[in-house]
C-alpha cells in the first residue's frame, strides 16, 4: 500500500481548519438564504425569499426583495411598501431608505407654475418601522416658505420657517433660517406627508422676508447628517432623491418583559447567549448578544451568537500577560514568576525582594506625592481667587456698583429699603435652586428659564435664568432693575431682586402658586364652560388694571411688550398677577415711540402695526390684551392650524362672526348663558377696538379697565343678565355701561392681515 504524499495530507489538515473556523464565524441570515443584495448585509429577522423573513402576523415588514436581474446595481426593496433600502443596521436597529423631496416652483408674481408628485411615507401601527428622531430631521429650501407636516390627521407635528435675505448680507452658518431652514421631529411618528404655505410676492408686508426669493421651495425628512456634504443648494430646481432613517424593532409586544412572560416561540430573541432590550423610539424591543459573545441574537441556538475570542483581538481586550479565552470572557495573568498588573504595559515584574533601588524610588515618589499634593493645594487657592475676580468682573460689568449706589441714594432719599429689593449672591440661588436642578424647573420661555427656589428664610420664590442679553440691554439694566423693583401693584408680579456677579444677570420674582392663565384655560383643570362670567370678567379686569398702572402710574412709564396668557399669572385665590417684562421697554421721557431693531413676542398676540412699523407703543399692549380677552372669553387657542385657513386666527375668526352678526355663538358656554344682549355689544365693542389693524383706534389701557369693571358691575344686576329682563324706555340711568351700546361699527380690520403662523410660540423678526 502506497504512502499519501506529505503535500496532500497538508491540504487536508488545512481544508479541515477552515471549515472548523467558518462553523465558528457569526452567521447573519437563516441556512440556506440569501445574505447579501449588491453590497448590502441582509441580516435575520430580514430576509429575501419565502421563509427568510420573520413573519411577525401583523405585517411583512421585514420581506425583502432583490431586483438584480438588469444592469444597474442591484436594488432592495421592502415587499410590503416597495421602498428602497440602502442600509440595514443589526446593532443599531436601522434602516436607510429614500424618499423624494417635495418640490413647488413659482414665478415672479408669486404663482404655481410646477410642483412634483406629493410626496409622503405612510407606516401602518402595526409596522416594525418609524422614524428615527435623533438621526432624521425636517428640512425646508427656498424662501419665503413655511415647511412643516401633519400626522395624517391633519395635526402639526414638526415644520420650520425660511426667509430670504439679499446676498451680499449672508450671515454665516448653514441652514439657520435664511434661504433653509430645519426643525427637529418627535419620536413615535410613522407618517409623513409634507406641506408647504407660500408668501405671495410684491406684497408690502412680507418684502422683508420675500426679498431675492427662490423660484422653487422643498420641504423633505432627510437623514440628519446629509448637511455635512455639500447638499445645500438653496437655489435648485430640480428633482432629487434624500436618505431617511427609520428606527425598526420588534413590535408585538411593548416591553421586553411582556414578550418573555408569553414565553411562546414568538420571542424573537432565540440565540443561546442573546438579551433583549427595549426600544426608546415607541413600543417594543430587540435583542442583542450577551457580553463576551457575537453574532445574530435573533438566530436560534448557539449558531446566532458565537464566543468571542479576545486573547486575538488586543486592541479592544488589553493584556499584557498571559491570555486565556473562556466561554463568554477570558482571563489575564502574569507568567508563573512575575506579578504586578497584567492589563498594564511593563505591569508584570519579576517576583524580587525589596530591594534598596526600589526602597529608593518608593522614597522619591512618596516626595512626589507630597510635592504634588501642595501644588493642588495652590492651584485650587488661584483657582477659587480666579473664580472671585471673574464674580467681581460680572457684577461690574452689569452694573451692580451703580445699583448699589443707587439703592442707597433712594434709601437715603426715602428713609427706607428700597422696596425690598435685594442684590442675591449667586451662591445663594444654587442654593435655594439645589443648583438649578431640572425638577425645580417652573417653566421655559423665549427669554429664559424659570425655576423654584426656597430661600434661606424659607421663602418660596422664582428666579428667572435668562439666555443672553445684549450690550445695550445691560447699560441700562441697574436703572430698569431699580425702577421695576418699585413697581407696587396687588396685580404685578414683585420684582425681589437680582444676581449680578453671573455672566446674564438673574432676577427674582415673589412665586405665585396656580400656574399660568394660558394653563387655566386650555389645561385639563381650571376653566371650563361652568366658570362664572363675574370670574373672567374680574380676571380680565386685575390685568387691565396691571398694564394700566404700567403704562399711566409707573415712572416711566412701562411697555409690557409680550401680554399673552402665558404671562398672566394666578394665585390660589385666582387673583391675577402680570409678569414677564422679558421683552418690556422702559418708554421715554419725551414720550417719543420705542423703535426696536427686533420685533419680540408671541404669534398670535403680537400687533399687527407694531409687526410691520417695528414701533413699540402702549397700544401694542391693547392689541395683545384684547386678545387675550377674546381667550378668555371664548375658551379657544388663538391660533389654531385644524380647521380651514380663514379660521386659524381666534381675531379674523372672531372679526368675521361680528361682521356676520354670529359673534354669539363664539363666546363660550357660560358666557352666552350669563350675558345680556347689551353687555354682549359693549364687550364686543371694547374688544373690536382693541384689536383695530390702527393703533389711534385703540383705546387706552385705563379706559379698558374701567369698561370691564363696569361690566362686571354690570353683570352683577339682575337686568346684566342673559333672560333678565329688557330695560324699559328711559331707564339708562340703570345701565352701569357708561356709555350708548353701538350695535352698527364700522371695524376696520381685515381677517388676512393676521400672520398664519403656529401658536404659542415666541419668535424674534428681523426687520
């Protein structure tokens, strides 16, 4: 019998390696199926063919489909939707797909000339997919356009505002809002259907944001990182193609702990060594492999998630001893005759006795020790010295000298404390905020942030952290500081004090204990349509009489210049307190207009003439007062994007039922029950003048509050009330009005002069 030659036998021995290490190696797909289309992993419970795929009974969404039978690459495609996959993540749980941007051209006069096919995503509620939040973002190109989209229901969910700006006044940065813009989009969303609202051009109104407009506008989801390569071109006009990310999982049971107690074949975490973990984007969860093991967990068996062998991959299992795998870890030891730290380079040393070089270097590094345990010593004196210079420089520089000097001129001058107000330590406010922490948060607004804080008298406060303030704000902040602090009005949030020696100085307010007026009205409690009229009138009343003080009493006079609801304030007696002079204007002696560089406030509630002359006036404060009535009044959103789009604005809405005579059925419930036809047409007159596109037209904030407290006296007789009874011939004298009911106004305001912008809100127009 003739010998096997050495050279075969080696082949053999190799061939027989190979196939014991590819038995090893991590499988991706179920035996027998397609792993791979093109260049793209097909990883299980994905899969490409009759049982591939996991079937989760209540869709197909994991059914793949590889076109490769023509010349261009090959092309995957979901079964279930037909769209594209271009990458499908197992350790992530994502997937990448394309969507097409949604495209509308216009020409010079502001008309639709071309719009591509509308493009949305539908995902059913039972899909394994939504999309991502934190990978996948709205993006609006072109200008002037809102951007935005709905829920399939016709509710916002997400959209952004662009506006066009010349171009030799670029501002730098990337998509902010000039010519593109972006907004981020909440979790749990598996619609998308994008809208667009154009801004007619040649219209005085809108020639700030319109100028050098784009002749085509794009709203599209598109994967959050596509700005980091040159995809931004605000002027295309073509059609193109954007990667979306979707966030997939197991959704056939909300948490992992459901899926484990059914306990059926339907858990799909069937590896030997695979964990499951719940999702953050909706319900459901997926699996991964334990520590110390790799592969695919949703594989049964040991084939899924194999042992990693770390003693070969040194780079991410450090060890610089003697390495040994074990199932699911592995061990790092020093040789037999060495100790020390074996997962420390040079860490094992030979087992020697303690010798006088040692004794040595133990003895210098002792020294050391020492040596550096002084110069900490010194570096945490300068730094604490550092930190006081820099409390020093801050407080100089927002004027807190000139406050204190001025808090003892006016103590001087009345004999007294300056009305309690109180320059705090900012120590003092980390203290009663326990740091700022979140659960002491109050609430967040376009100027800052709002927290609670209990004093070391243990007074409850709010203390007011501001964002940012500019140069020629904090030159006369001390003079506002002190002249608000002496604002001394039952229905004016107290102004206590300030923090000065932070970079933008803190205020603090007295803490008012039932939330917001906004929160009253729209909130689960509070308001509702059995809240007396004499509650809303008296409401509306106490914040009439707060501006009034403001604008009449105060010296100087004090513009408020952002009233909403938001910023009003209740007590737990339901008393009304103002509050919020975020964006308040000390006005001028000479009483000249406030002119500002920046048109602050609420969409909404803000003026229309102050929006488009950028001229600060106590009648802008009438404007947002009267909307504010109408809120209150009617119990609606001043802005609301449900119904048709003469209706978003509660003002056209409410202009356009006096006009048809059916200002009755707006009010709300109560409202109509309580009140009489002729307080009806007084209210209604009040607030028709309020609300007047002209500001001379307005009355001012005094006379508001006396018509509404007459009101209430009003309504408070049996003939104020709705069936009370008319009044007789020559019985005016009854009539706690004040005046001759005018049922035939000519109101001079027009329903589209209100912006169609989202509610509630706070924005900042450049003009």
């Amino acid at each position: 019998m003739s010998r096997m030659p050495t050279t075969a036998l080696l082949l053999i021995v190799l061939h027989l390696l190979s196939v014991a290490a590819a038995q090893r190696q991590a499988s991706m797909a179920l035996p027998g199926c397609r792993e791979k289309c093109g260049n793209v992993t097909v990883p299980y419970p994905f899969g490409i063919g009759a049982g591939c795929y996991r079937d989760n009974r209540l869709s197909r969404d994991f059914e793949l489909a590889c076109d490769d039978s023509g010349p261009s690459p090959p092309r995957l495609t979901m079964v279930s939707r037909r769209y594209r996959l271009a990458n499908i993540s197992l350790a992530a749980g994502e997937a990448t797909t394309y969507l097409n941007a949604t495209r509308s051209c216009y020409n010079s006069t502001g008309g639709l000339v071309d719009r591509n096919r509308n493009t949305y995503m539908s995902i059913n509620y039972h899909s394994s997919y939504l999309f991502s939040s934190s990978k996948t973002q709205l993006v609006s190109l072109g200008c002037p356009t809102l951007g935005y989209f709905d829920d399939g229901s016709g509710h916002y969910v997400s959209g952004c505002m662009s506006v066009c700006r010349p171009a030799q006044f670029d501002l730098p940065g990337r998509c902010t809002g000039v010519g593109c813009c972006r907004s981020a989009i909440p979790s749990g969303i598996n619609f998308f259907e994008p809208k667009q609202t154009n801004f007619p051009r040649g219209q005085p109104r809108y020639e700030t944001i319109a100028a050098e407009a784009t002749s085509c506008h794009y709203v599209f989801l598109v994967q959050t990182d596509w700005f980091d390569s040159e995809h931004v071109i605000v002027n295309r006009t073509d059609d193109f193609e954007v990667p979306v990310v979707l966030d997939w999982a197991i959704r056939n049971a909300r948490k992992c702990s459901a899926a484990m107690g059914n306990a059926t074949a339907d858990f799909a975490c069937r590896g030997a060594h695979s964990e499951c973990f719940d999702v953050d984007n909706g319900d459901g969860y997926r699996c991964k492999c334990s520590k110390g093991y790799d592969g695919n967990p949703y594989l049964d068996g040991v084939g899924g998630c194999i042992d990693i062998d770390e003693c070969k991959d040194t780079d991410k299992y450090v060890c610089y001893g003697v390495c040994t795998n074990t199932e699911g870890d592995y061990t790092c030891k020093c040789p037999p005759e060495e100790t020390g730290d074996p997962y420390v380079k040079n860490g094992c040393r030979p087992k020697d006795k303690f010798t006088v070089a040692l004794k040595a270097v133990t003895g210098v590094g002792v020294g050391v020790i020492l040596l550096g345990s002084i110069f900490c010593g010194t570096c945490l004196a300068l730094q604490k010295s550092n930190l006081m210079r820099t409390k020093k420089k801050f407080f100089e520089h927002n004027g807190g000298v000139i406050l204190q000097q001025q808090m003892r001129s006016y103590n001087g001058t009345t004999g007294g404390a300056s009305g309690g107000f109180k320059i705090f330590s900012s120590e003092e406010l980390k203290k009663a905020t326990n740091n700022f922490a979140a659960d002491q948060i109050l609430g967040r607004g376009g100027h800052g942030i709002v927290y609670r804080g209990v004093l070391a008298d243990n007074s409850v406060v709010a203390i007011k952290k501001s964002k940012m303030m500019e140069e020629a704000e904090t030159k006369e902040f001390t003079r506002e500081m002190l002249i608000l602090s002496q604002i001394n009005h039952r229905n004016v949030v107290k102004l206590l004090g300030c923090c000065l020696e932070v970079e933008v100085p803190m205020l603090v307010y007295e803490y008012v204990s039932n939330g917001t007026l906004y929160q009253y009205i729209h909130g689960d409690k509070g308001l509702n349509a059995d809240t007396a009229l004499d509650t809303r009138l008296r409401i509306g009343a106490e914040s009439a009489e707060a501006l009034a003080y403001m604008h009449s009493s105060a010296s100087p006079p004090i513009l408020h210049g952002d009233v909403k609801t938001a910023n009003i304030l209740l007590d737990g007696s339901l008393t009304a307190k103002v509050t919020d002079f975020g964006a308040s204007k000390l006005a001028p002696s000479d009483e000249a207009e406030v002119i500002a560089t920046l048109v602050q406030g609420t969409c909404g509630y803000l003026d229309p003439e102050y929006l488009m002359t950028c001229q600060l006036t106590d009648k802008s404060d009438v404007y947002s007062f009267g909307v504010v009535m109408l809120e209150l009044l009617t119990r609606k959103k001043v802005l609301c994007f449900d119904g048709p789009e003469e209706n978003r604005s509660l003002v056209s809405c409410f202009v356009a039922a006096v006009k048809a005579g059916r200002h009755d059925d707006l009010m709300d419930g109560n409202v109509r029950k309580e009140m009489g036809p002729e307080a009806l047409e007084e209210v209604t007159h009040l607030l028709m003048r309020c609300v007047s596109m002209s500001g001379d037209e307005r009355p001012g904030m005094k006379e508001v509050a006396e018509r509404l407290e007459a009101l209430r006296r009003y309504q408070r007789h049996p003939w104020g009330h709705a069936g009370g009874g008319d009044l007789e011939e020559g019985e005016d004298e009854k009539s706690l009005l004040g005046r001759k009911q005018q049922c035939d106004v000519d109101y001079k305001f027009r329903p589209h002069d209100v912006l169609d912008l989202e509610g509630d809100s706070t924005y900042t127009y450049s003009l």
